[in-house]
C-alpha cells in the first residue's frame, strides 16, 4: 500500500497544471466499484474500542481526538493528504435493532431521498422498509506519511461533518495558480491540506470533528502524478469506497452512528 517517494524531487511544471485543469478538476461522478479496498481514516472517539482497554481492539498509544487508519491501526495527531476526488452518496443502513449493518449507497441523482420520511423518535430519514438514509460525502486522498511515502485513503462525513465537507470543497475551488497564460484553477491534488480534530458539542453530546486547514501546493512531479492517476481509478470505478469502516461521528449523545460498522 504505501509507496516510496523518489530521492530525488522533480519540479512540477506549472504548464502541466494549466493543462491538467481544462479536463480535470478532481470532481466528477463516481461509480462504486468492488475490486479494490483501500483505509478509511476516521476520528476515535471516547467510545472507540481502540481507547477503551476491555476491548479486543485496544491499541495502547491511541487517544480519543486522533486521526485513526482503519488498514494500517496506526494513529495521528495530524495528517497531510492531497484531495483527489469527492463524491456525495445515499448510504443506506439497516437499523441496528434488526442486526445493522450496510445495505446499498446511492447516487445523490438517484431520488432515494425523496422515499424516505423523518422518524420522529430518532430524527432519521427512513425508507418504508425501514432501513435508515444517510448523506454522506466521501474524499478520495493521498495520505502523505512522515517518512516520505504515500498511501491512498477514503474520508467519509456524515451528518454534523458534512459542513466540514463543503467547506473543504469551497477551499479547493477557491485555490488559483499563475500560469503561462494568466490564473486558473488547478485540479484539487495540486495541493496539500492539513487534517486534524477539534472538540464540539451540543445539547445532545460532544465528540471531536475534522479540521481542515489549506497546506502548500504539491512541488514533486512523482507526488502530482500519483495523485492524478488515483483521481483517474476514482472515477472509472477500480477502487471501493463501500462504508467498511464507520462515519464519523455526528452530533449524537453515543457519539457512534447506529449504522456504522464497528471498527
């Protein structure tokens, strides 16, 4: 999964971004393949079996409000990863009091929404079987590791993080480059941003969401082209981004997402 960097870094020419942006520009319809997994990072939380010593999953060194791999088990306190696709679904979850569990996810273009009515009790879009709908924004990103390699990862959001979601996207699309024939919009991996989490609450509960500040824009040529080429796979299908890993957490006294799998 992770690959190593070349030693030596090769400048990016900027007449390459201006040509890049004409035909791509790290947005676009994606269809949900099944060939090829590829981690989740999410955010533990005080209820993460990764913090709690009873369970199973206990990792010693990970604390609530760190930045969790779902492959690797390895945590951060901060992340660098370079976005190169995003994609808004309808995941579909049965309730947990039926066994749980991920069902389907939808295009947002396909109309399953409007077949779903509010449940009073829980607040949730629910279809007439029962099963619950959720909105839910996936970032396809190269992960930029401290030792100089680099792992392609998925980032879902849900509900109270889906406005971390268009803010990110609005940080992107407000991004300009100089190039050889005045200013343009690069595609979204011609930079870096950084992740970290930050606490918020409400009168239901608290829980640590994303943060997400601009870095700086990608240099290294090897870097530029391996963010491209997993923008490409993105969008012809050859990656999985089916749920396997759980939301992020929303604003809910749990802190967990009835219909998220466990980690």
């Amino acid at each position: 999964m992770n690959k190593a960097v070349k030693t030596k870094e090769t400048t990016l020419d900027l007449a390459v971004l201006a040509e890049d942006s004409k035909s791509m520009s790290g947005f676009g319809t994606l269809n949900l393949a099944r060939d090829t997994a590829i981690p989740y990072i999410s955010i533990l939380q005080t209820s993460s079996p990764q913090v709690n010593p009873s369970k199973a999953e206990y990792l010693e060194s990970a604390k609530a409000g760190q930045l969790f791999n779902t492959v690797t088990q390895e945590t951060f306190d901060m992340l660098k990863v370079i976005p190169v696709f995003y994609h808004l679904k309808y995941v579909e979850w049965k309730p947990r009091e039926q066994g749980g569990g991920f069902i389907d996810s939808h295009d947002a273009e396909s109309g399953i929404i409007g077949q779903t009515k509010r449940d009073p009790m829980t607040g949730k879009m629910t279809l007439p079987n029962g099963n619950h709908i959720v909105q839910t924004a996936y970032h396809y990103v190269l992960m930029l590791n401290a030792d100089g390699g680099y792992q392609n990862a998925v980032i879902s959001m849900s509900s109270s993080q889906l406005k971390k979601s268009r803010r990110w996207n609005s940080l992107m699309l407000s991004q300009k480059i100089k190039g050889p024939q005045g200013m343009f919009t690069p595609p979204t991996y011609a930079f870096t941003y950084q992740l970290a989490s930050v606490s918020e609450s409400n009168d239901r509960g608290s829980w640590f969401g994303f943060s997400i500040e601009k870095g700086d824009q990608v240099t290294d040529a090897s870097i530029y082209g391996e963010s491209k080429a997993f923008a490409q796979s993105a969008a012809s299908g050859s990656v999985d981004a089916k749920p396997a890993a759980p939301q992020i957490t929303t604003d809910k006294p749990k802190l967990v997402d009835d219909e998220s799998v466990p980690f």
